[in-house]
C-alpha cells in the first residue's frame, strides 16, 4: 500500500490527529503526575486544536459543494 504524500492529506485532518494526540497525552499526564496542571493545559490545548479542526472541516465541505 503507498503512502499518500504530505501534500495529499487535508488540514483538518492533520489538525485532528494533532489533536487527539494532545488529549490523550493531558489525559495520560494528568493520571500520572502529581500536579494535574501540565494534563490539564494538554487537553485543552487539544480541545482547541479539535475545534479547529472541525471549523476547517467544514470549510472544506463548503468548498466541495
């Protein structure tokens, strides 16, 4: 199977991941540590990233149609 190309995957996509991988870090950091402070600020990071994400998914549709 090929890999697509970096130019291939849409932004929101990347965003996503980027996203997912933010929260479940915060996640697994906050269950961890001591202080939750670093978890804490991870997810939200994460939860911005995931809202961007979204606005440029539907962006991206409007775009299509």
């Amino acid at each position: 199977m090929m890999h697509p190309k970096n130019g291939d995957i849409p932004d929101f996509k990347k965003h996503f991941f980027l996203a997912l991988m933010l929260i479940a870090l915060g996640i697994a950091l906050s269950n961890t540590l001591d202080t939750r402070t670093p978890g804490t600020v991870l997810v939200a990071i994460g939860g911005l990233f995931f809202i961007i994400a979204m606005s440029k998914k539907k962006q991206a549709d409007e775009e299509q149609y």
